[in-house]
C-alpha cells in the first residue's frame, strides 16, 4: 500500500469530489495539512484518510456541524469556540431550577460522553502524528493535549456543582 496518495485516489478511497476535500482542507487547516509537489499537487498520507473518514462518519452519519465536527476532531481555532462550560451550566440551572436530578445527571453524562469522543479522537490523531513523526506539529499537539485537560477540569467542576446542588434538594 502507498505511503502517499493523489487527490484523485483520496477521492476514490472516501468517495468524497476533489472540490470537497479542498474544502474540508479549509475548514480543519490544521488537522488537514497537507503536503505539496514542487508542481503544487497535494500530497496526502495515510492520517488524512483518516481524518476524512471521521469527518464523513460526524457531518454524514451522526448529522454534527461543522463546527461541532472541528470541536470533535480538535481542529484548533479560537474563533470558532467549542461548547463550554457556560453552555453547560445554563443547561445544568434550567434543569436544576426545575428539580430534575435525573435530567441534571444527563447534561453531565452528555458533557462526559463527548469528552470520550474527543479523546478517541485525539488518540487517533496522536497515532497518525507519531507514525509520521512530524515535529512540526509538537505546538498543535500540545495545545490538543491542553484543551483536553481544560474540558475534563470543567466537567469535574459541573459534577461537583451538580452533586452540591443535588444534596440540597435532598
């Protein structure tokens, strides 16, 4: 099996139009780099298939945003911001606010669910990135491995929240 591939293979293997991958190379930049020829063509490896075919699995199949896809993938962009610990907690004080628990225990497990699709995600990134033993990509990694950790700490919070305030109504 070739170590590198053309658009036009790319195509074929995700069935996906050229005019397509050019266009998720747009929207995830960073995970999408791509190498080119001296002629300008794109080079792609093995890990871009990947990162196609998880993509194609969240817009296609799970029915996800684009932007909710980048956040899944762990397409650094500060513009674009993920789902937060704000939207969470807005979440968490209508459901706490009406005296469901039970709905407030499923924001949590909704946040923590995420957070393992993420993760997942980010190990398959991780893989490809060390089985290509880029060095250039040290900054992104590192800055994945940060956000995770962020997110985890939020979801610890909200848990602690939840539980506080579940004792309460108790």
């Amino acid at each position: 099996m070739a170590d590198t591939f053309s658009v036009t293979e790319v195509s074929r293997i995700t069935g996906l139009a050229p005019h397509t991958l050019r266009y998720y190379e747009q929207q995830f930049p960073v995970l999408l780099k791509v190498e080119r020829t001296r002629g300008g063509h794109r080079i792609y490896r093995q890990q871009h298939i990947d990162l196609f075919k998880a993509i194609i699995q969240l817009l296609k199949e799970e029915k996800v945003s684009i932007k909710e896809a980048r956040c899944r993938l762990g397409e650094p962009d500060n513009s674009i911001p993920c789902n937060t610990l704000k939207s969470s907690e807005e979440k968490f004080a209508q459901e706490f606010e009406n005296g469901d628990i039970s709905k407030m225990l499923m924001v949590v497990i909704e946040k923590l669910d995420r957070i393992c699709r993420n993760n997942d995600n980010r190990d398959k990134i991780l893989m490809s990135l060390f089985k290509a033993k880029t060095e250039d990509r040290n900054d992104d990694l590192i800055d994945q491995i940060s956000r995770c950790r962020k997110e985890t700490h939020e979801t610890v919070k909200l848990c602690q929240t939840i539980i506080r305030q579940g004792f309460r109504v108790n």
